[in-house]
C-alpha cells in the first residue's frame, strides 16, 4: 500500500475494522472416505475423536456435529472443516456415520 490509499481501520462508533475477506469457504475435496481418529496431543491428556474428510458445508457439518453429539451423549464442536467429538467414541461415531450412507474408516492407533 501507498500512502495515497486511504484504508479505514478505526472507527470511533465501531472500533477496530476488520478487513473482510470475501471468498466462500467451501468444503474441501476429498477421496470420498470419511476418517475417524483419536487425538489427544495439546488436550491435557484428554481424548477427542476427529472427523475428517467429510465433503459438507460448513452449515451440514455443524448441523452433523449437533446430531453426533446428541446421539453420543458429549460434546464437541466444528473447526476446520473437521468434527471433534469429546472423548474415544470412535466405534460409535463409525456406525451412526455407515447408517448414514457414508465409507468410514478409523485411521491411527
């Protein structure tokens, strides 16, 4: 940038300007297998399933994600194209994703 282009980043009636970025998140491509693994790196020891793979919008995934915590009975959330389901609850997360019409696979240890 120049000094002639006039960009506002401060308002007093708003504050702070965030720059708008305008392209569309969509979900990214995949080989069509949904995978379902275990993570407990930077969670104090505590287990999380992740759900990656899944070739959804972010508005299906979080829909997804309300219908996989409901039917398991814990918590988690949409970050990332991913879905994190608190606790090692792979197994069944894998059936209700097959019920689906979905190819799963559990992928690591």
């Amino acid at each position: 940038m120049t000094m002639n282009d006039s960009r506002l980043v401060y308002s007093t009636d708003t504050g702070r300007i965030k720059e708008t970025n305008n392209t569309q998140s969509d979900a990214p491509k995949g080989d069509g297998i949904v995978r379902i693994r275990k993570e407990t790196k930077g969670r104090k020891g505590k287990g999380m399933s992740i759900i990656d793979g899944l070739a959804m919008n972010d508005v299906e995934l979080k829909a997804l994600c309300t219908q996989l915590k409901k039917q398991c009975g814990c918590g988690g959330s949409v970050k990332d194209h991913k879905i994190e389901i608190q606790g090692d609850v792979r197994d069944k997360l894998k059936q209700l994703l097959e019920a689906k019409g979905m190819r799963v696979k559990l992928a690591g240890g």
